[in-house]
C-alpha cells in the first residue's frame, strides 16, 4: 500500500505563492498570492485598473472620481478630464501619502493644447553638467506651457543616477600647515567624474579652505628681482604663497628674503640649455671646457650672446704653476724690466709646442718706456750753425734721456761738414743701391678674377725705376683705402722715410699695390705678381676694409637678412685672412699690418632707403669691427707688428675722427698725412728696417763715406 505523504504533494506545493509587482506605474508594492489567485482577481474587477494590483492602490482607486481640471496651458481656460485612474498614475508617481483628494498633476493639457503640443514636439536640451555631451528630452508639454523659449538647468538620466549614489565630502586644505577642511559638493564630484569619464570621482582637488580664502584677500602679489646676477627682470611671489609660507614660519619674517626664484626668461632659456663643449682661448690648445647651462643662464641674462674665453681645465692648472718672468726692456740703455705674464707665457708655449721653461722671451719695451714713446712727439729744434729744421723724433728723446744720444744742435749737413767729410747727396744713394731688376709674371691665377687680372693702378713705369734705385724697397698690399686716398699717402710715406733716414743715407721707395673692390682672398691670389716680384724689404698690409665691404656686395647685403648665410660668408673672409698672412710671413721681409680707419656707413644712406638702409649700415659696420679685430687677433698671434689707426683718428672721440674723414668710408687730405706720418712713425721708432739700416751704414763706412767722384 503507498504511502500518501511520500507520492502526493500538499495543496502549497502544487500551487506555490508568489510575489508580483504591482502594475500601476510608479507603485513600487509587490502583490502576494498565486498566478492563479491573480487571474481570478482580474476576471471580476473593473477592466479600466491595470491587474494585479496592490491593495493599497485597489483602495485609492476606490477613493477616485473622474474629474474636470483646468488647462496647464498659461492663458487657456479650457478644461480636460482626469481620470481616476491618471489620478492613481500620478499620484503613485508623486510618493505621497493617500489624501481624500489626490495632488493636480505637473501639466495637463486639453484636446486643443495637446494637439498644438504634438505639433510642437519634443526637444532634447544639453546636460547642465559641465563636460557631459549627453542631453535630457524638454517635453512639447513642458514647453508649451513655458514662458521662455530656454528650459531650466538640467542634469540628463546618467547624471542623475550618478548624482543619487554621491554625497557631500569634506577635503583637507592644500596649504601645509592648514588643518582646516572644505567641503567638495555632489555637484562639483560629478563634474569630476565626466571629466575623467569615470564611475568615481577623480583625485581629490587641491583648494583653500574658507579660513585661508579670507586670509588670502589680505596678501597681493609682488614683483621680486631674479635671482641670477645681472638679471633686470623679476618674478611673481603670489599671495599664495605667501599665505603658506606666513602659515609655516610665521608673519615676522619676509618671504621675500627667504623665497629666491629666476624669472620666467630665465627658467624657459635654463630648460632648454644643454652642456655646450667651448674650446680652450689659448692659440693651438686644442681641448675644450664644458659651457654648463648655470654659466650660460648669466651670460643670457646680462645680454652677452656668445660662450665667454676660458682656459681648459689643463690650462688652467699649468696657470697656476707658472710664475711671472721679470724680462729686460728691450730699449738699448733701459735697465728696467717689464714682466712676462704667465698666460702670455702659456699662450706662446701653446703656439710654439715648446715647454715654458724652454722659451725666450719676446723683446718688448718696459712700461715707462712704453709710456713715453706714447706721450712724446716730435719736436723741431734748430740747427745752431745754418738755422735749419732738425726733426728730434720721441725714440731719439728716450735715446738722450737715457743717456746714450746727446741732444742734437746741429743738422746732418753741418754736422757733416764740420767733420770735414763730403755731404751726402740724395743722388748719391744709387752708387750703393743695388740696382734690382724686376721680372714680373703676365699669367698667374689673378687672371680668373676680372677685379685683379691687371696690375695695380699704383705700379707704373716711373714707380718702378724708382724702386730699382732704392735701399729700401716697400709694398704697400692692400684695398681701395690704400689705392684710393688722395693724395697717395704712399708718397707722403716714402718723403718722411727718405727724410728721417737722410743721416744713414738709406734711399727708400714706396710701391702703391692696392686694388679697389678686393679683399683677402684676392690679395693672396696675386702675392706672386704684385708682392714676390720686387724683393721688399717690408710688405705693408691692410686689407680689412676690402674684407668687409668688397667681399660683401652692398646691393645684395641690403636684401639679406639670413644671418647663419652671413655667418658662414664671415668664417670663410676670416679664413682667407689667415691663410695671406701665413704665406706673407714665409717671404723673406719684414711685416707691417695697419688697422684701418672708423668707418661711418650711416652717411651714406639716403632718407629714401629707410629702415632697410639703416639696417645695412649696421650690419656693416658691426661686421667691420669684428673683422678688424679678427686680423688684431691674428698679428698678435704672429708676432705682427700693428698699427691701429682706427685708435688713432678716435684718439678724442668718435667725433673728432670725423675732421679726418672725406666721407663716411676716405680720410681727407689732412687724414692722409696724418696716416703717413704715423706710419713712418711706427716703421723708425720700431726698427722694422734696422738691419737694413745696419748694413748701409756699414757699407758706406767701408767704402769711405759713399763718396764717388
């Protein structure tokens, strides 16, 4: 017999209870009781209250009558009816408690205003949440019974649903010290959240708390200098900062004495900067010192745009062992010594490869030697017997201050026949001369160049024969200063030479080389026809004028602006500058280098060139400067003698340079002479053509005076 309890199942078994959502909108209840009991509940209900239902609606619903309301709509008094169950709808949708009469719904419209709202339609507006592109549906009721054309701020469903799971969070203060908090709404975590595209607010944000905010709008920004030496410009120490720094320290200390910054400039060229490898200043050091970005921050902010001239590390530490060499002045008599600075001596030891110990040094004047060969000038005394001129130059006033030359009191002619010896004419000179013939080449690679192909104006017929008959033969190479000036300040040259050296009876001539519109370069190409030729005895050069202005074209150099072509154009003129001075110094004479005069480029401009004429002219003369220093440079490193005539017509002033000037390029008449005489200057009191000088006195005392009958 089965058992009952084991093969039938009890009547809650078969029909198990259920929980069933209420199907009024907006009722979150749940109905208890089988699918069976739900069905038998809708079968005799009314057919207008959805099934199931809860009883708590069941019994609102029981409460309601249909009802007429007035239009939403602002301005329409029409009416439409409400029926219980929208009432039910709406009022389950509100989540309020049952009241005998259920709350107006938010629009309702009548037959006429729906149909216009239909007509209308809906709009989808942009979220009111900064960042989000997503938008909320303005429905056509809610703008047809609007007074605006715009809808109210609103947040799309996303951020309402992000919105319900935040709260309001309380955040530290970002000042150190500051134990204070503010608070960070739900609003503001939401922003941060479709920011970051996230579910979570992003980090937390760094803000003043409302104790600190206060404080703050006691404290204004302030302009502190930059911190890098030579700087002018500052940088902002803002109130903030001084608020925290009040905030750890205390209000009895400045920040500004403590707090050093660099100014924006400076941070943004320090960024940038790298570790730059300069090479050693020393001529023929060939290692290099590290640049660091901390030197080349100073340097940029005092203005100075290229790397300053060090020593190498090496360099420095032989410096530093060298010990000053007190050298005897180079003047005959002078027992005075001028010192050997170590630097000049590592410099040469450099050049030379040779050990400093091994070096000789360079015959120079002591200081106040030096000092009075500078400060004297010559003076005309007065022969005692004839009455004529004797020119007592400074050199022969060191010499009688020294004690080895007597002042003079008569003129060579007097003095000549007092001893009872035979004056000694200037047509006398050619019975020592040497008579040399001069072969001059007709091809050569001058001819590639249509500037050089043909000698220079200078080197005539008559010019030559005189060069045959002279001791002393001079070149002069250069460039349209020494070409162009009027009148030849060649022949002013030779006149004072021939004049200075009457006693020693040395006939001198003066050969004009000089080319227009030529430069370095040029010059070098034809050493062998305008230099080699005439066997001088001195070449003297000048040839930056040339260099600056020939090898730049004036119509060109206008309209180029590129400063790295011109840079590249400078390097390759300052390499055919050293490149003739190496092959001069390897010709068998002796080197004379003079440093032209100022140049003035602003007076040749006309009003109508403008800001572009003006330009020109700068650039020029900068270029100008830097190129005669370049060739300074390059004689000081070959034991060049130099004349800076540019120091000399600036002697007073910039200003007074300009009474010696024809225009802005040409000395006038007066800055001719001047140019000479200081050039026989230089060539008498330096002894460039002493051994020359030797030699003739020599041979005239063996052949009896230089007397021919």
């Amino acid at each position: 017999m089965l058992k009952v309890n084991n093969s039938l199942a009890n009547l809650g078994e078969m029909f198990p209870e259920k929980r069933i959502s209420c199907a009024v909108p907006g009722c979150e209840n749940l109905c208890l009781g089988s699918e069976e009991s739900a069905k038998a509940d809708d079968s005799g209900a009314n057919e207008e209250l959805p099934r199931p239902v809860c009883d708590e609606c069941a019994e609102v619903y029981a409460r309601l009558q249909d009802r007429r309301v007035v239009c939403s709509r602002p301005g329409c008094e029409e009416t439409w009816e409400w029926s219980r169950l929208e009432q039910l709808k709406d009022h389950r949708r509100g989540r309020r408690a049952p009241e005998e009469e259920p709350p107006l719904p938010v629009i309702g419209l009548c037959a006429k205003c729906r149909e216009e709202a239909k007509a209308l339609g809906h709009q989808d507006v942009e979220c009111e949440i900064e960042g989000c592109t997503r938008t909320w549906r303005w429905q056509a009721q809610e703008r047809l019974c609007s007074e605006s054309d715009t809808p109210e701020p609103r947040m799309c469903a996303n951020c309402r649903r992000k919105a319900r799971r935040l709260r309001e969070r309380r955040v530290p203060c970002k000042l150190d010290g500051c134990r204070r908090e503010w608070r960070w709404t739900v609003r503001e975590q939401l922003e941060s959240m479709v920011a970051s595209d996230s579910e979570k607010p992003g980090p937390r944000p760094k803000r003043l708390c409302e104790d600190c905010r206060r404080r703050l709008a006691g404290f204004q920004d302030r302009q502190i200098p930059c911190r890098i030496k030579g700087c002018q410009r500052t940088w902002t120490l803002t109130a903030e900062a001084q608020l925290q720094y009040e905030i750890m320290h205390g209000s009895e200390v400045d920040p500004a004495d403590e707090i050093t910054n660099m100014c924006d400039s400076c941070q943004q060229f320090l960024r940038q900067a790298h570790p730059r490898a300069i090479k050693c200043r020393l001529p023929g050091c060939e290692r290099s010192w590290v640049y660091a970005p901390r030197w080349q921050v100073v340097d940029f902010a005092q203005g100075r745009t290229h790397p300053p001239k060090r020593l190498c590390d090496k360099c420095r530490r032989q410096l530093s062992q060298i010990e000053p060499r007190h050298c005897q002045c180079a003047i005959p008599g002078c027992e005075q010594t001028w010192i050997w600075s170590p630097e000049e001596q590592l410099r040469l030891s450099c050049r030379t490869r040779k050990p400093v110990e091994n070096l000789q040094p360079p015959e120079r004047k002591c200081v106040d030697c030096e000092r009075f060969l500078h400060e004297q000038k010559s003076i005309q005394l007065f022969c005692n017997d004839c009455g004529g001129q004797i020119n007592w130059s400074p050199y022969e006033q060191l010499q009688n201050k020294l004690g080895n030359f007597a002042k003079p009191v008569r003129c060579s002619t007097c003095a000549t026949g007092a001893a009872g010896q035979k004056q000694t004419r200037p047509e006398d000179f050619i019975q020592h001369s040497s008579r040399e013939s001069f072969f001059i080449p007709g091809r050569g690679p001058w001819q590639q160049h249509s500037a050089i192909q043909h000698r220079p104006p200078g080197v005539t017929k008559d010019a030559l024969s005189q060069l045959e008959k002279a001791d002393a033969r001079i070149v002069a190479l250069g460039d349209d200063l020494t070409a162009a000036v009027h009148p030849d300040w060649t022949e002013t040259l030779e006149h004072n030479l021939n004049q200075q050296l009457h006693d020693m009876a040395v006939k001198t001539a003066v050969i004009n080389a000089g080319i227009r519109n030529t430069g370095s370069r040029q010059a070098h190409l034809r050493l062998g026809r305008d230099v080699s030729p005439f066997k001088p005895h001195l070449v003297i050069v000048s040839l930056v004028f040339g260099d600056a202005v020939s090898e730049f074209s004036s119509a060109s150099d206008r309209m180029t602006e590129n400063d790295e072509i011109e840079a590249e154009q400078e390097r390759a003129v300052m390499q055919s500058q050293e490149e003739l001075l190496r092959s001069l110094k390897e010709l068998p004479c002796k080197l004379l280098y003079w440093l032209p005069n100022p140049i003035f480029p602003h007076q040749k401009i006309s009003p109508t060139d403008g800001e572009q004429g003006r330009l020109w002219a700068s650039r020029l003369e900068s270029r100008y400067r830097r190129l005669r220093a370049h060739a300074s440079r390059l004689c000081q490193n070959e034991n060049v003698p130099v004349l800076d005539a540019g120091a000399l017509f600036e002697v007073n002033g910039r200003r007074s340079a300009w009474k010696w000037m024809k225009d802005g390029f040409f000395p006038n008449h007066a800055g001719s002479r001047n140019l000479a005489a200081w050039m026989a200057e230089k060539i008498i009191h330096e002894s460039i053509l002493e051994d020359l000088c030797t030699e003739t006195a020599a041979d005239l005392s063996n052949s009896g005076g230089g007397s021919a009958n």
